[in-house]
C-alpha cells in the first residue's frame, strides 16, 4: 500500500474518532458496561491510527518535541486503555491528559512548521482546560462532555489536516 493511501485512510480514522468520541461524550449512560468498554475500545483504535498518520505525514518538519509529542499520546493512549489493569489506580485521567497534551504539542509543532492550523492544538488545550477547570470548579458532568466534544473537534481538525494533500506538501 502506498503512504499517500496510508495517510489518507489515517486522516479519516482521525475524523472518525474525533465524531465517535465526541457522540461518546454523551453515551455514559448508554447501554452496559461491556458496551461502554467496547465503543471506546472502538474509540482508542482510531486515535491511535490518525495519531500514527498525523506524525507520519509531518515526521520530517516536526523535529524532537514533535516525536515527543506523538510518542506522549501513544503512552496517553496505552495509559487510557490500561486504567482498569491495577486495581485502586484510575490511569485514565493521566492517559487523557498526555494524550491531549501530545496531540496539542504535535499540533503545535506541525503548526510551527507550516503543515498544519493553529487552531487545532488551541482545541486540544481548551479541552484539557474545560476537563480540569470544570472538575476544579463542579462536580458536574457537564464540563466533561464539553471537554469530550472539543477533543473530538481537535481530532477532526487533525483529520482534516492529514487529508489535505498541500500540508502534505509543506503548501
């Protein structure tokens, strides 16, 4: 398979993820557990392959703190996925928070280098703001889905970039 096809089938995986978590976002009360589990399993795969696509296609520009951060959003990602593995210890708000934080500094980093939008990691930094201020703030609900809703914005926004073939290009 060629890397443009690659790419490209890993920029819709990004989108894909970015409307599935941010519908996840209001799917806590929906159906078991195991379906809950099963969603965001769903979830995990696809940010985990349009991560992949969005280093891939701007790993020659981004330089160090870019690996770093897609490197922190694969460890944010494990992380998440391995919240129920020691019992007493809930990983998954340190996985969410590295693997926003990764996000944002590739983000950044592509930004940086011309292939990619400010605004995508300005999303990725208001949700991990929106999560923590709101839970600092509430113990509402609300604030998480917000921040669920604006992740996802974030990662359709890393889609989007990934498919645009001039980023690509460093056009």
């Amino acid at each position: 398979m060629r890397k443009e096809a690659l790419l490209r089938a890993g920029g819709w995986a990004a989108i894909v993820a970015g409307v599935l978590r941010a519908a996840g976002a209001f799917a806590s009360d929906i159906g078991n557990d195991v379906t809950q589990q099963a969603l965001y399993f769903i979830i995990d795969v696809f940010l985990l392959i349009g991560v992949l696509a969005a280093y891939a296609r701007d790993c020659e520009v981004v330089g160090r703190w870019g690996a770093t951060g897609f490197l922190t959003a694969l460890v944010g990602i494990l992380l998440v996925r391995s919240s129920r593995a020691v019992p007493g210890l809930d990983l998954y708000p340190a996985g969410a928070v590295a693997v926003a934080l990764g996000c944002t500094l590739l983000g950044l980093t592509s930004w940086s280098a011309g292939t990619g939008s400010w605004w995508v990691p300005l999303l990725f930094i208001l949700s991990v703001v929106t999560a923590i201020g709101g839970q600092a703030v509430t113990l509402s609900p609300a604030p998480l889905i917000v921040s669920g809703v604006i992740f996802g914005a974030a990662m359709v926004g890393l889609g989007k970039q990934v498919l645009d073939r001039r980023s690509t290009s460093g056009g």
